[in-house]
C-alpha cells in the first residue's frame, strides 16, 4: 500500500506543500485545501460521474453535487475473492471475476489517494492541530481528509455570523459585464466555499440562481437567460450553467467587435484632438514656421474642440435617453402584468419611495423595511421626492 500511495503523489500537482508554522488561519487551510483539491481531481476515476477524479474525496458530497451535477458515492472493500454464485457457466465466471478485479482495484486506488491527502496535509501543519481527531491506537486511520480538513476550518479557521453576513454580501456584488465571466464564476464559487468552510453551505439552486440573477441585471444577457429558463430543470446545475454563459459571453464579445460603438468614436475624436495639438506645439517650436501655417493649425485645434464637446454632450444625451426609456418600459411592463393590483390601489393613499402606492397603510415610505439605495423616508403621494410612480398613473 506504501508503495502504491508514493506512486500517486508523484502525478499530483502538489506533491509537497510548504509547512505551515504556527496557528493556522481560514486563508492559510483554503490555500492549502484548494492544492490538495488539485491532487484528488488529478486522479482518473469513473466514480462520482468520471470527470473530475476524485475531487469527490476532498470536498463535501454538497459541494461535489453542486459542481458536478452528480453524487460521488465512496467505494465499498469488495473483499479479496469474488462472490461467484452457483451454476455459473465458464464465461460468466470470468466476468465476475474481472468485475471483482476491477472493484479492487477502485477501492485501492480511492483507498490510497485518500491516504496520500491525509499525509500531504498532516505535513503541512503543525500536528498539534490534528490531536484531537488521533487515536492512540490507529492514529488517524479512521479520520476521512474531509473530516480533517473540517477540523481545521470548524477549530482555527473561525467564521462569524458576521462574516457570513459579509460573504454573502461579496457574493451578490453587480458584475461588470465589460469584465471576463470567469471573474463571476470565481465570485460566487469563493463565497460558496467559504459558507461551506463555516459549515452553511449554498444548495445548487442558490448557487445558480445568485449566478444568474447578477447577469440577467447586466441586461446584456437577455437571449441566454431566456434559453437558461427554458432548460429542463435536471440541466440547470452550476457546471452547465458556467458552460452556457461562458458561450453567451463570448457571442457577446463577438458582437460588440462587429458593431459600431459611440463611445469609440469619440476616443478617436479625442486621439485626433491631441495628435493635432502635439502637431502644434512641434511646429510652434520650429522657428522656421509661419504666422499662417500656426493660424491655420490653431483654428483646426479649435474646430477639433467644438467636434470633442459635440460628441460628448451627444453621447450623454443618448445615455440619458436610454436610462428613461428603460424606466419607461419597467414601469410600464409592471403597470401592464398587475392590473388588478394597480385598481385596488387606485383608493389608497399610502405610497412609498421605493414600491410606489400600497394597499397597506402601514407600508410608507417611512415604514417599508425593504428599501432601495437612495430611499427617501418623507417621500408622499403627493410629493414623491422623485420616488417610484408604481401604481399612481391616476393621480
């Protein structure tokens, strides 16, 4: 079995982490963690779906369904012979015992990297930090590396409601569409993985739908969320979820190379603009030059001005418009899909910044415990303070 775990740590990535010397903290077990999550999904195995290895030995079954989509189920010691039943012909014999084969040779393999986990990580800490999971007797040889690596998280990678409070916050942070979409998956798999450390770990539909709902707010993505919608429900896991978006991602990328962009053209105003000027003042330099070649350069520098002013106010005119418009349309779309609720409001005059006119008197502006940024308490009816018009096209 020694032999077999040396020969495993020789193809893991990381072979050897660098000990760490003193108490351990939550950063310092999730780097460590993250390597030795390397060496498991290193190793080729049809368990747990078959295509990360067996990352399901290092993660918790939780996380391992939420990344894969699959349940990775620990294999069984199918004992050293095979269990043949009586009146097996030739032929079938064989296939039992090379099914049994095969069964032993899983449950070593899973058996030894297991092991190979526990000694890479008990070298990279202090052992004083595993003693109360040793026994005196067998040592750690019945502690799983989950249960190990738990250890440390639950004892020295100490995690407060608060910082829960705070993860959970990082996790649902706007994502800049401009940005790759990697940097969203790798916000919200941090944030899972750090609730999980603290023993409260997402489901995959919070994963998701987290996900999902900070891309459908870029409004960028509309096609793909509809697609995503329409999926079967056994499809919407997190590792279909990354596959599809990471395609709608780049069709968009795609179509925004093609498409003519304002905002370009205005850079290129502006590059013009000062490629111009620096014209000048190299010529201007020149004693050689005349008062009309500096005349004429001074009055294209001007013109150039007038174009750059042009174009800005032009493009926050359009920005403006299209913030209106989109306004228009939510508005009206919410007035269009609530009919009903906008004529049993129509009596009421109960308003709040945020929602707009209510049906409950005790839901003002001053009273609403879901408030927006920017929610203004004395906002009325009548004054609306530039608050929401939900509800009040009859006022």
């Amino acid at each position: 079995m020694s032999t077999h775990i040396e020969t495993i740590k020789e193809g893991f990535p990381y072979p050897v982490i660098p000990k760490h010397v003193g108490l351990p903290t939550y950063d310092v077990i999730a780097a460590v963690h993250m390597k030795l999550k390397a060496n498991a999904a290193s190793v080729a195995s049809t368990l747990g779906g078959g295509t990360h290895g067996l990352l399901g030995i290092a993660v918790s079954r939780t996380t391992y369904l939420n990344i894969t989509g699959q349940q990775f189920q620990a294999p069984t010691n199918p004992g050293t012979l095979p269990t043949i039943p009586a009146s097996q012909t030739g032929p079938q014999i064989s296939e039992f015992v090379r099914q049994h084969k095969e069964s032993l040779r899983v449950w070593r393999e899973y058996n030894a990297t297991q092991m190979a986990l526990k000694q890479i990580l008990l070298a990279s800490f202090e052992e004083v930090y595993f003693k109360g999971l040793r026994d005196r007797h067998v040592g750690y040889q019945n502690s799983t590396f989950q249960h190990m690596i738990q250890h440390l998280y639950t004892n020295y990678g100490v995690i407060t409601p608060t910082d829960l409070e705070d993860n959970d916050i990082r996790m649902r942070a706007a994502f800049d569409a401009n940005r790759p979409i990697e940097e969203l998956f790798d916000q919200i798999e941090e944030a899972a993985e750090y609730a999980e450390a603290a023993n409260a770990p997402y489901n995959t539909t919070q994963i998701v739908s987290r996900a999902y709902l900070l891309l459908y707010k870029t409004s960028l993505y509309n096609d793909a969320c509809r697609e995503w919608r329409k999926s079967p429900i056994a499809h919407q896991i997190w590792a279909n979820f990354k596959t599809d978006f990471t395609a709608a991602h780049r069709d968009l990328m795609m179509q925004r190379t093609v498409q003519p962009n304002p905002f370009h053209e205005a850079n290129a105003t502006l590059a013009d603009f000062q490629e111009r000027t620096n014209e000048i003042i190299d010529q201007m330099t020149n004693a050689t030059v005349d008062t009309t070649a500096i005349s004429t350069l001074i009055n294209q520098n001007e013109n150039l001005s007038s174009q750059l002013a042009n174009a800005t106010t032009d493009l926050n005119s359009m920005k403006t418009l299209v913030e209106t418009l989109c306004k228009q349309v939510e508005e009206l779309k919410t007035s269009q899909s609530n009919p009903r609720r906008q004529n049993r409001n129509k009596n009421n005059k109960s308003y709040c910044w945020t929602h707009g006119r209510t049906r409950n008197n005790g839901h003002t502006s001053q009273t609403c415990r879901n408030q927006a940024d920017g929610h203004k308490s004395e906002a009325t009816l009548e004054n609306k303070m530039g608050g929401s018009t939900r509800f009040c096209a009859d006022v």
